[in-house]
C-alpha cells in the first residue's frame, strides 16, 4: 500500500458512496491521532503550539497545501492551537481524499511518518 503522503487528492465528483466507518478506521491508521466524527462523515485534529504566531503559521502552511490539492479543510485557531476538520462536501462523508490531506498535514505539523 502506497503511503499516503505519498498520493495526491483526486478531484471527487460525487456520485459515490462516502466511505464505511470501517474503511474510514482502516485509513485512521496512516492518519495518527485524527477523530472519527458526525457517525463517521468527518475527522479532526487539534494542533498546538507555543504561540498565535505559530499556530498562524501553521494554518497558512495548510491553506497552501489545500489549494495545491485542490481539497480544502475547515480550520479555527486561536493561541496555542489549530483545529482542521476534512470531509468531502460532495459526498457528505469522507473519501480517501481526507485522509491523504489528514496524513500530509501530520507531516506539515513535523510528525514522523
């Protein structure tokens, strides 16, 4: 299996089903310390930092990196934090999309893979 920071999102069209709580907890694997939420229609994560400047910081790194994808998070920060949530509008669930972006912003966050 292909890491997933190692893939890039794909533009989802809708049509297709939102995945399984079972295969969303399978991708929950390469994607640490992210929550399941919504009955499994969204995950997030919370971020933090030593400071605003370093949560700023953080959060405009993961606006570039959702513009480059072409898959963007919602995100709220303050202090000391950062909070993303992923899930794909079009399907009104999660997609293997999410968990690549959740996987790429662990690494952003500066965590080993």
């Amino acid at each position: 299996m292909t890491a997933l920071t190692e893939k890039t999102c794909t533009p989802c069209q809708g049509g297709i089903p939102p995945l399984t709580r079972e295969e969303a907890e399978g991708f929950l694997e390469d994607a640490r310390d992210w929550d399941l939420l919504d009955e499994a229609r969204r995950i997030e994560r919370t971020y933090s930092f030593g400071n605003f400047k370093q949560a700023w910081d953080f959060v405009n790194s993961v606006a570039e990196l959702c513009e480059a994808e072409g898959h963007h998070a919602d995100i709220t920060f303050g202090w000391g934090y950062a909070t993303v949530s992923l899930m794909t509008m079009k399907i009104r669930g999660l997609h293997e999309n999410d968990f690549i972006m959740a996987a790429k912003i662990n690494q952003l966050a500066g965590e080993p893979l």
